[in-house]
C-alpha cells in the first residue's frame, strides 16, 4: 500500500520562519520557482520545481515567486507568494491550478497575489529595505529581472523611493537548512529506499542474455511508478560489461551479453527526495572468480566505510580507509604492481576507483551543502545526526587498459547505498537490495 508522502505545510512554514530567522533585519528574500522547459514544439518536459523553492514552500506550479520580508521586528515578518490566477480556460487545456485564495489557506502563506500583480504588490515590499537575497547561482534570468525591479524603484528616488543597495546570495543558508534532514524527511527517504530498492531486485530477476539495457531500465521505471514513485530521481544507468567503466553512462541501448556484469545506478523519487542507488551483477546470474574477486573488494571496502560513519566522522577520513584497502586488495590481486609502501602513500587505487567515495543526499541527487575541502580537496565537514549521504566505491577495469591480465579487463563495479547519520553511528536507508554475492545469485536463480 503507497503510504500519504506529502510533508504537512506545516513543516514549509517552519522551514521559512526558521530561514527569515537567519535574515538580516530590514531584507527582503526573493526566490523564484522553475520554469516549464519545451520538448518539443508546442509540449513540454514532465515539470520539475526549483529544489530551494520547493524546500521552502512545497509548492509545485511553474513562474511563482515567494518573497519573504523581515522588517526590524517580529510583527514586519512576512511570506508572500506570487503564482498563476486561476484560469478556466488555461485549465482546460494545461491543468488545474491551485489560485490565491487556496495557496494561503493550504499552504499557510500570509498573503497570495497573481503575477499580473507584481509591479502593485511586490516592489513596495522591495522599497526602502536594505538589500535583497536570492539564489545568485539558480537563475540568471530571475536575477536581471530583480535588478530591473530595482531599476523601477531608483526612478522614483524623487519621491522618496529608496531602493536596496546590493543583491546578497542566500543559497548557502538555504544549503545549511537542507543539509540536515528533519524526522518527516527521513521517513520518506526511507520509503523511496525502499522502493528502489525492490527495483534492483526487479531488474536482478528480468535480467537476462540478449535483451537490451533500456529493457532493464523499463523494469526500474515500472516498479518505481507502481509504488508511488512516478519518476526516476535521475537518468537511469543500466550498462553492460564494459559500458560499466563509463561512468554516466545512459545510452542504454546495447544488447546484454552471457558472462557479462550489468551495473545498475538508478533511484526513484518520492515527493521530491531522491534515493540514489547501484548494484552490480551478472548477466547469467552466477559471477565468474574474477568478477567475484573485484565485486567482493568493492563490497568489503563500503562496509568498512559504512561502519565507520558517525557524528564528527568526516568524509576525508572514510576517503582514507577506503584508499587504503583497496590499494592493499588491488594489489594483492596483481592488479597494481610495485612496491606497497609507495602505492599506499600514492593512493594508487584511485587508477581504478576513478571518483569520490560519496555525496549528500536529499532534494537533489547530488545534494546541496558545504563539505568543507580544503586545497588538498579533502572534504572535512564533520557529519552530524540528520544529514544523508552515499557511499558508493567502485572499480573500473576498462578493456583497452593493456596493463593488466586480460582476465580483468571489461570488469566494471560500482556499490551504493544510502545512509543517514544518528546520534549514535548510521542508519542504512538502503535495506531491501540484494547486495552479497549470495544474496545476488539466489534472488536471480528464483
């Protein structure tokens, strides 16, 4: 049964009380929602809103506006919104639209206005503030229109008007509130995991010699859709033997080959939060010794980076852990050659373990947040209970690398789950995967 995911408004309105609260006195915020994007002609791409317009108001329609005011005390705070008047002929042919009578009742906003009333509406609450906040890096387009607001209040500096002297990026207050999860966002990570997670095993059970990758991923997209998660949090990558060393890679288009290792990344989104998760397997469903050698080397290094994550734990650090052992595996298997002092010192391993051990987790895919990297590009942000992340190594062993034994060349495998920090260590949100070999080879054998 597809359980009730929507957040209450409640929590949106907590988020902008909680985001006025670190504003400067006598500011106005401005954030815009996305825009509706052409496929083709007159039809447009499935809509997908703004991450930060969406954290702070759950609001899904294209081309609104929230504004958020903070005057010099508590009785001056305010959250306007600005969306599409309902429209009895747009909603015909488009859709219903929520209007301005209910986005304040359902979505606990002070005041609602239509677009067409913004000139009206909004610049008074621009004039005589001392600067406006956005999200610089999001929206050039919004940001010129913002400094032509600013434009029309400086003409009427003969009246009086006193128009905001600097435009301030708010995204990184924004990143801080999204970093770190509240109870009612990791129960829905919980169920999108979930979800997924019963779409690897799907894929696992389908997969078979002769079809074709997109085959695969439209297994993936199925259970997904048929548990609530209508949409994939991201391009499905469904690559067959050697298309594994290609990182993101979505072509999805080759036929899967008998001995062969597909590795699948690919999560659904539920309400706007993304799971984001990769197995690797074999074709025929019984790994060869050395698809099982390199597959268990990857395994065993993410347990031992899982097992390490708790508050204070940095990424830098499970970085290090990991370097190590796989260098040490990589080498014991012939793989890297040399002397081990030098190669550990070298982190040789990341020839083959060729990107980062791992990413926040939220809203987006790659989620927002400061991770702290220092010029070495160390990430030394300590966890803290409440923020999502990947851990996902893997190696890459492509056929045209003529340095090694041709036994490993074509093997690709990448392991990811998802895991949020607790008080006390880490919850695994990603439970209901096959992810040992075992594991693996008796969901494919039924």
């Amino acid at each position: 049964m597809i359980k009730n995911t929507l957040l209450p408004a409640a929590e949106f309105c907590q988020r902008r009380s909680d985001f006025i609260t670190k504003m400067p006195a006598n500011t106005i915020a401005l954030i815009s929602a996305g825009k509706e994007v052409t496929r083709s002609n007159d039809t447009e791409y499935p809509f997908c809103q703004s991450k930060n317009f969406y954290y702070l108001t759950g609001f899904n329609e294209p081309d609104a506006i929230l504004a958020l005011v903070k005057g010099e005390g508590v009785e001056a705070e305010q959250s306007v919104l600005f969306s599409r008047e309902k429209d009895s002929f747009q909603e015909v042919w488009h859709g219903r639209r929520v209007g301005q009578l209910a986005a304040v009742e359902n979505y606990q906003f002070d005041l609602c206005f239509s677009l067409a009333e913004v000139s009206e509406q909004l610049l008074p609450l621009i004039e005589g503030k001392s600067s406006v906040l956005i999200c610089q890096q999001e929206h050039g387009v919004f940001e010129q229109q913002v400094l032509s607001w600013l434009a029309e209040i400086r003409k009427l500096a003969r009246t009086g008007a006193k128009a905001p002297k600097s435009l301030v990026d708010c995204s990184e207050i924004i990143h801080e509130m999204r970093l770190h999860k509240s109870d009612a966002e990791l129960d829905i990570m919980r169920q999108v995991n979930v979800i997924s997670g019963a779409a690897h095993q799907r894929a696992m059970q389908r997969t078979s010699a002769g079809k074709f990758e997109y085959q695969i991923e439209a297994e993936l997209l199925y259970e997904f859709a048929s548990n609530g998660a209508r949409y994939p949090a991201y391009g499905s990558i469904v690559a067959g033997g050697d298309n594994a060393n290609i990182l993101h890679y979505t072509d999805n288009d080759e036929a899967l080959i008998n001995g062969d290792l597909l590795l699948i990344d690919a999560g659904g989104e539920l309400a706007g939060y993304a799971a984001d998760i990769t197995r690797t397997f074999p074709v025929n469903g019984q790994f060869s010794v050395e698809q099982k050698a390199i597959y268990q080397l990857v395994l065993d290094s993410q347990n031992l980076a899982i097992s390490a994550i708790k508050p204070k734990q940095t990424f830098a650090e499970l970085n290090r852990l990991v370097c190590n052992f796989l260098t040490q595996a990589l080498y014991d298997l012939g793989i890297l050659k040399g002397d081990i002092t030098l190669l550990l010192a070298q982190n040789a391993c990341k020839k083959y373990f060729i990107h980062g051990l791992g990413h926040w987790l939220g809203l987006d895919v790659h989620d927002v947040g400061d991770y702290h990297s220092n010029q070495q590009r160390e990430q030394l942000r300590p966890f803290a209970p409440g923020m999502v992340m990947t851990i996902e190594p893997g190696i890459y062993i492509p056929l045209s690398d003529k340095s090694v034994d041709e036994k490993w060349r074509g093997i690709g495998v990448r392991i990811e789950d998802n895991i949020a920090v607790t008080e006390s260590g880490f919850e695994n949100l990603t439970v209901n995967a096959a992810k040992t070999i075992a594991d693996i080879e008796k969901v494919m054998a039924n």
